[in-house]
C-alpha cells in the first residue's frame, strides 16, 4: 500500500510522498501502522514485509488509476521529472483518504493479506 517494500521488513516509509495531503492523512496511517507491529507482536512474529506480488499490485493500481488524474500529467516531483532520465511513474496513490482507510481496514481484517509475516 505504498508505505513498504518487500526486501525490507518492518521498515514502515510514512512521509508526505506515501499520503499526499500529510496533516489529513498522517493521523490514521500512524494508527495503522501502530495496528499492525501490535498484530505482529501479538502473534509472535518478528518481520513483516510486502510479498512481490502485492507490491507489483500496488504499483500496477497505482500507475492505471493515477493516469487519470492531473496529478499524473505535471512536470513534478509526484512523477519523478525532477530526475532526468527518470522514468515517469506517479509517487502518491490516486485513492482518496477514506478509499485508503477502507484498503488499509481490509488488509488488517484478513490478517494482513498481501504481507509476509514470520
């Protein structure tokens, strides 16, 4: 969901990129995420990470839904053109805070599907 990255367990990324709208959003990702290390203490785990496959997910929903927004079409950092060379690629989901509060609820409630726990 944007805010890990497989190979990189239980390094959560929370920063104005991952939310868009930060003060809005920050709040309930933070909450999140607390959710989620108590989830993994809770049940005896100690790594958690997105599998491949999620992650290509992610990044697929993000690139087809994000080209339909005005976000996608500016020179900006949001599509990586301050780099050049860069390919274009949209940095922010396109979904709005309550789409991502449901996404987020839905993943916890399945034990966190999409993420490998050990």
């Amino acid at each position: 969901m944007g805010i890990q990255s497989n190979g990189f367990p239980n390094m959560f990324t929370i920063n104005a990129a991952s939310v868009g709208n930060f003060v809005r959003a920050a709040e309930p990702l933070v909450e999140w995420v607390a959710e989620c290390i108590r989830y993994v203490r809770e049940n005896e785990y100690v790594r958690i990470s997105p599998t491949l496959e999620a992650e290509d997910d992610w990044v697929t929903h993000v690139n087809e839904a994000g080209s339909k927004i005005l976000r996608s079409q500016a020179d900006s950092w949001f599509v990586g053109a301050n780099i050049p060379g860069k390919a274009r690629a949209l940095l922010t989901s396109p979904d709005t805070a309550p789409v991502m509060r449901a996404k987020r609820a839905d993943v916890a409630a399945n034990g966190y599907e999409g993420f490998s726990l050990e």
